[in-house]
C-alpha cells in the first residue's frame, strides 16, 4: 500500500513564525502535491514538485515555499505565518504518467494565532 | 465560473435507496475526470476514474457528457458505509498531473 505520511497532524503556532510542514511518501512516486483546504473552498494547489528539486507554483502560492531535496520528501514553508494560514493542509503523491491517482497524506491542521 | 461546480448537499438518504450527483466542469479540453472520496476528518481517496463509455464498479456507476460538460456518479442500494463526501475531479490539461477538485457532495445515508 501506499503511504504518505505528515509530520503533524496538529499544529498552532503565532503570527510571523516560521513553519515547516513536512511530508514523506514510500511509493518512489515522481509527483508530491500541497493543497490545503478550507470549508467552501475545497482542495487548492498550493504547490507541486515533478522530481527532486523541481518545483512548479499551484493555485495559490502567495506565502509559501517548498522544498524538495529527496525524492520521497516534499516540504512546504510558511515564512511568516499568518491567520489567514489556518487551515487543513494535504500532502499527496502520484506517479508521473499515464494513472494519475494521488495518494493523500492524513493531513495537518494547522492553526496561526 | 468555478472550474468544477457540485451541489453541495447535504443529501440525507434512507439506507437502500439510490443517489445520484452531477458535477460540472468549464474547460472544455479537460481530459481525465475522477470521483473521489472523503470521510469525515479523514483524507481523499480515489472512489473511481470516469470514462467516456461510462463505468461501474459494483453499486457505483460513474458517466461523463461531454457535450454538456458534466459528470454523474449514481449510488444503488445505499450502505450506511456510503456516508462520506464526494469529490469532483478533472484533469485540467492532459498529461499534466494538476487536478482541480471540487468543494464536494455530502452525503448521509439514514438507516
């Protein structure tokens, strides 16, 4: 089975700190996904990464950044944070071509103060 | 306009009954298309890809119109198990793996 997993699944920090948001998927897949999403609003692309240190803007990267150093490990940082951060984030990962399913991390619950 | 429209529900349905979604969608030259789905507190998961001749799998009938630019999913024989909510999505450019989701279908099936 595939799996993805994420740093926390609960997180609070304060306005302007730094957040690292970190996601690890086993599967050797090329692609890795954040989205986060807010009710009404539903998944968003944050940003998406095709292989190791590649990286592409999503939907909405205004505030944000992404690292990926190792295949299997896509990070997502807030550099200042702020409340209109809370959110749920999702980390998802799926092979390059052809089947395009995505497996999702549980997800983090981050709330900024 | 979104780019993938659902009827946000909630759909309250007695156990053994049949439901049906719609999504719509406005690219046109949207190529894949999905049903995915999410239980409460929990992540997305892949319910079911939509093909054009249209697919089943078990209860779960998923169709595509592409002339009118919507997808259907059809549930028979409601489970209390069914109760989730159902994601739209569509592949916005072939080959590209960017998906865009819709806000989701709640669904509760009432025993």
């Amino acid at each position: 089975d595939v799996k993805v997993t994420q740093s926390s699944r609960y997180l609070v920090k304060r306005t302007g700190e730094k957040v690292f948001l970190e996601c690890v998927q086993d599967m050797d897949h090329e692609n890795m996904f954040w989205y986060r999403q807010d009710p009404g609003l539903g998944l968003r692309l944050i940003y998406f990464s095709y292989d190791v240190k590649m990286k592409e803007k999503g939907d909405i990267p205004e505030g944000y950044s992404v690292s990926r150093e190792k295949k299997e490990r896509f990070s997502l940082i807030l550099e200042s944070a702020s409340t209109n951060q809370t959110s749920m984030y999702l980390c998802a990962s799926s092979l390059l071509t052809g089947y395009n399913e995505q497996f999702f991390g549980p997800g983090t619950r981050l709330t900024v103060l | 306009r979104k780019e993938v429209e659902q009827d946000p529900g909630p759909f309250n349905v007695p156990e053994g009954a049949t439901v049906a979604f719609n999504c719509t969608y406005s690219n046109s030259a949207s190529q894949s298309f999905f049903w995915y789905r999410q239980d409460c507190r929990k992540e997305p998961k892949l319910l079911m890809s939509v093909y054009s001749s249209g697919n089943e799998d078990g209860r779960f009938t998923a169709q595509l119109n592409r002339a009118s630019q919507y997808i259907s999913l059809l549930i028979r024989d409601s489970k209390l198990s069914d109760s989730a909510t159902y994601l739209c999505v569509v592949n916005r450019i072939f080959g590209n793996e960017k998906l865009t989701f819709g806000t989701g279908t709640r669904l509760t099936i009432i025993p």
